[in-house]
C-alpha cells in the first residue's frame, strides 16, 4: 500500500506529526496557563486585600499632618505623599483591570486550541481570525477604559486640592459675617433694609460657593465599590419605585424583563454607587426638560431597558429630552463640563457616574443623542465564571 501511494503516507505522517506537536505545545501551554494564573492570583490578594489599600490611604493623611507639624521636612514628606498616593493610584487600576487581566492569560491557551484546529481544514482560519480580532477590540476596549480611568483619577486628585483650598476661607467668611451682624444687630438705630439686603446677598453667594465646595469634595471622595451580587433588574425596579417622585417632570418607566435565565442579569455591584449614578443620570434629564405642568410638555420619560451581551449585562437609560449639543458629546463625561448657565451646577454628575462605573469594571456610553432624545449604556461585567445564557452566547 505505502509503495502504491508514497504521497499519501507522507501526507498522512505529516499531520500525526502536526497534531503530535500540537498536542505537546497545547499540554505545555495548559500548565504555564495554570502555572501563571496561580501565581496571578497570589500576586493580586496581596496587593489588592482591603487592609493594605487602608493603611496606604491612612498613611497619606499621616504624611500630611506631618507636614504641617514639621515644616521644615515638608518637601520630604511631600516627595512621600506623591509616591503613596501614585502606588495607590496603581493599585487601584490594577484591580479595575483584574477581571480583564486575568481573563487575556487564557489567551494563549485558545490561540494554541484554535491552531490545532487550523490544522484540520481551512474553515477554522476563519475562527481564528476572529478570535484575534475578538482579542485586539478587547485590548483596545480595556486600554481606552484605563485611560480615562487615569484622567478621572487624576481631576478627582485636582479637585480635592480645590475644596479643601475653599473650603477654609469660606469657613473665616461666615464667622466673620456672623460677627458682623452680631455687632450691627447691637448697635442702635438698627441697620438700614439695605445693609440688611446686602448681608444676605452676601450670604446667599456664600451658601452657592459652599455647595460647589461640597460637590467638589463628593466628587474627590468616590469610595471604592463594595460589590456583592445582584440582579440588576431588581436592583433597577428597587430605584424605578424609590425614586418614582423624586422629579415632578418625569415618570420612570422599566421595561418589562427580557426572557432569559435566573442569573442572566446577575451583577456585582455596590447598589448605593450605582443608585448614585443613575440619580445623576435622572437628574440631568430632570434638568434639560420644562418644569412640571407646563401646557405644552406636561412630563418627560426616562425608560430603563437591560439587554445580556457575551461579556457585560447593559443598561440602557434613555429619556425623550431634547438631546445634547453636538460641540459638547465629545466631552460629555469630562469634569466640568455642562450645558447650563454659570452657577447652577458644576457639570460633575456624569464624570461621577462614569468613575462609578469604570470603578466597577465596566463602563458608561452615551449610546445615541437627538432632539427626540438621548440613552445613555451603563455596562457591568459578568461576575467571574458567570456564562451568560445560551441564547445571548449565540
């Protein structure tokens, strides 16, 4: 038989070789992949454990009263604070990208699987084409999350200087106007209606930079997410009822649960930092419509809609306002940025909502905008190990 067909024996020891080393790649593969997920997970409970994240931002206030008890050794303690705070800053992306990191390290091992199919016959190119290109956006995704993970950090950084450098004069302006008008109200005659007027004006301006302060600082002093496991449909219709009066000029609507798996919405999530967010959101709806009662737009509506994907469950948050200004969606969830006049609001409630989410591990998209309306897509990975249901694997 082999004289008759010498091609044909070549062929055939051709690919039990191919599959012989294919097979001894893929079993050597499968231990690194192992090897290296072990240690991964190692190396992440020791960086990554709470108490260590604790005591690094305790030691920042430390660092800091230090410096102001020792002034001389201020600039050393300086030097310390900053290498801290960019250790802690590093720490904290590294667990934003967790789930992500370890999921690339079984890159490799389904390369290797695909190659061995490859093998087999030309059709499996294809899938491993995909796979690659699956691979690169996922890469590319997780690169721009990080980035602007990294800006948000570094304005929250910013505005943390900022209210606490208003935060004190405003302090010793208040006294002082109290004690102004303690005095004013001692004297006789009393004071004229308009040194009364101007003393609350001047109040007013002050109640106004205050509340801008306490902004600044909510937006500095973004918790970590304590995440525990969810479904975020009810976690949705929780906030839909809560919240049902909170704005008289729109009605919250949750449409009805997709048919799908008990768990195919299940999350990890800190439900007071996604209610926060989506608060945010609701407002700024509130905000772009007319007031309540108006003839012509007696309510507005802002509809919640979940949809399973491979990797995340979206929310989908959409109102029928009249759109955001095309010059502002590229900077949509920068900090300060705002389509209102100057002094009713800072424009800090979709950076918030869009930390929260990159804190979580997922992400916040405006997803379409027009004068009928806008959505916004909030997007929270699947808990690890979690597969979603069949017909969204499909």
């Amino acid at each position: 038989m082999a004289s008759r067909c010498p091609g044909g024996g070549q062929e055939v020891s051709w690919r039990s070789a191919a599959f012989t080393l294919g097979g001894l790649l893929l079993a050597a593969a499968t231990v690194l992949w192992l090897f290296e997920r072990q240690i991964s997970a190692v190396w992440f409970g020791l960086g990554l454990r709470p108490e260590v994240l604790a005591v690094l931002e305790r030691s920042l206030d430390d660092q800091k009263e230090l410096a102001r008890l020792d002034p001389e050794g201020r600039a050393a303690y300086r030097r310390r604070f900053e290498e801290t705070r960019e250790l802690l800053q590093h720490l904290r992306i590294l667990e934003h990208n967790r789930p992500g990191l370890l999921r690339r390290s079984g890159m490799v091992l389904l390369a290797l699987v695909g190659g061995l199919l490859v093998i087999g016959g030309s059709a499996h190119l294809v899938r491993m084409a995909a796979v690659r290109e699956e691979t690169a956006r996922l890469r590319a995704r997780d690169r721009r999350r990080l980035a602007e993970l990294q800006n948000l950090s570094g304005w929250q950084e910013t505005a943390r200087r900022h209210a606490h450098e208003m935060k004190t004069p405003l302090t010793a302006a208040r006294l002082e106007l109290a004690r102004l008008q303690q005095l004013a109200g001692g004297e006789a005659p009393p004071p004229s209606d308009e040194v009364r007027q101007v003393a609350g004006s001047v109040v007013e301006e002050l109640d106004r930079l205050g509340r801008f302060a306490q902004e600044l600082t909510g937006f500095a002093r973004l918790q970590r997410p304590r995440r525990e496991r969810h479904d975020l449909h009810r976690v949705v219709a929780d906030f839909a009822g809560t919240f049902a009066a909170a704005w008289p000029n729109l009605e919250l609507r949750l449409e009805p649960r997709p048919a799908a798996g008990a768990d195919a919405f299940t999350v990890e999530v800190d439900r007071e930092m996604l209610r926060r967010a989506l608060v945010n959101l609701c407002d700024n709806s509130a905000l772009a419509l007319p007031p309540a009662g108006l003839p012509e737009r007696p309510r507005g509506t802002v509809v919640f809609r979940l949809e399973g994907l491979v990797d995340d469950v979206a929310l989908d948050v959409t109102d029928d306002g009249p759109g955001i200004p095309e010059e502002v969606r590229p900077r949509v969830f920068e900090p300060y940025v705002t389509t209102r006049p100057p002094g009713e609001g800072m424009g800090l409630g979709l950076a918030i909502a869009k930390k929260i989410l990159l804190d979580h591990g997922g992400d916040l998209e405006l997803r379409t905008t027009s004068p009928e309306g806008t959505t916004f897509r909030l997007l929270l990975p699947r808990p690890p190990g979690e597969l979603p249901d069949p017909e969204v694997r499909s």
